[in-house]
C-alpha cells in the first residue's frame, strides 16, 4: 500500500517536513511505501479554468501537477502539508492541489485524506479546513487525530521541539494506516459504494 506525501513549504528541511517525516517513520512500521514530494519551491502556476483537461484527461500546464497525478492515482493515501500564510496554505500549494484535483478524472473515491499545517502560532485550523477541503468534494475520507493537525514552530527546526505536535503527528499516522488498512479489507469484501450519476443543479438558471 501506498502513501503519497506533499511538501507544501518552500523549505525543504522546515517545521513542514519535520511534521511529515514524523508520520513518515510510522507509515514505514505499518508497512506502507511512502514518497514525499516537495513542491512548496516549484513554479507552477494557478488554474485558468480552459477545462481542456475534461477532454485529454490532463492539466494543459505540463509541469509537477501531471508527473504526479499517475502516483495520486495509484496511492492510497493522501498527506498534505503547509506552512501557514495569513491564516492559509501557501499559495504554491493551493494552486498545485487545485490543478491536480481538478485534472484527475480517476475516481478519488475512499482514497484517504490528511491535512497538517505548521505555524508559528496562529492560523492552523483555518489552514487545516483550507486543505481538507480538497478530500471533502472529492469523497476521499479525512484522517483525524488527537486534535487539529498541526504542529509549531518559527525557524527551521523549532517544530523538533514540539513534544505534543510531533505525538499529534504520531497519532495522526496511526489512524490513517488503520483506516487505508481497513477499506482495503472493506473493498475486498464489499467493494466501494455505488455512485449514482451526478445531478448538476446550477443556483441561476
């Protein structure tokens, strides 16, 4: 089983990996292959909106966003991780997950989700809902903790002295493996729920 890791920071030996690697070690002792992208550095553009992806089933930017959507498809998991920007992702990263998101076509369906923001104080939890998002409309089941996923820190590094944050990390890695585990156990016997087709209904018509 897989888990799919990205690195929403501009620096790649931050609070943000720290956070990542944490959950990382605990992936590794359950079994899973894990690979954390870093992307937070990357120059990658918003979405334009052209929909030319409905027809070629790709983004028609060809950077980061389409070299990863073949391991998104075939993990089955999904870490997302961000420092904290005036209470937000970094613009960066939103602009990658909205690509990828919106280019993929597969079906996202029990894939399983995480979001973990790291701050120097505030701007965590707005953060943190900013990225789940992107699981929600997707039907991908959210990963939780024992709080709001989040660790703290200022310089590099700081986060290492989190106690609470890198157990919250722990944790968090611990019940996405028992929940990636037990929807594949769930799948074999049950298979996924049916989907019925999607009924469009525009506010204004």
């Amino acid at each position: 089983m897989k888990v799919l890791m990205i690195n929403g920071s501009p620096n790649p030996k931050g609070n943000t990996a720290i956070a990542l690697n944490e959950m990382e070690k605990v992936f590794a002792a359950e079994g899973f292959e894990t690979e954390i992208l870093h992307i937070g550095n990357k120059d990658i553009r918003g979405c334009i909106g052209c929909r030319r992806c409905a027809r070629t089933g790709k983004c028609v930017f060809d950077d980061l966003v389409n070299e990863t959507a073949a391991k998104f498809e075939e993990s089955d998991g999904l870490v997302v991780g961000s420092p904290v920007y005036y209470a937000s992702a970094n613009a960066t990263l939103v602009a990658f997950l909205t690509r990828l998101f919106y280019s993929t076509h597969f079906d996202k369906t029990m894939k399983v989700g995480a979001a973990v923001a790291a701050a120097r104080r505030g701007g965590l939890t707005a953060t943190y809902d900013e990225l789940n998002k992107f699981f929600g409309i997707s039907g991908m089941p959210i990963a939780s903790g024992q709080y709001w996923n989040g660790i703290h820190g200022t310089l590099p590094g700081e986060a290492s002295q989190d106690a609470e944050g890198l157990q919250m990390m722990r944790t968090l890695a611990n019940n996405m493996a028992f929940l990636m585990k037990s929807i594949a156990l769930g799948r074999e016997k049950y298979g996924v729920p049916k989907r019925e087709p999607f009924e469009r209904t525009n506010f204004v018509r």
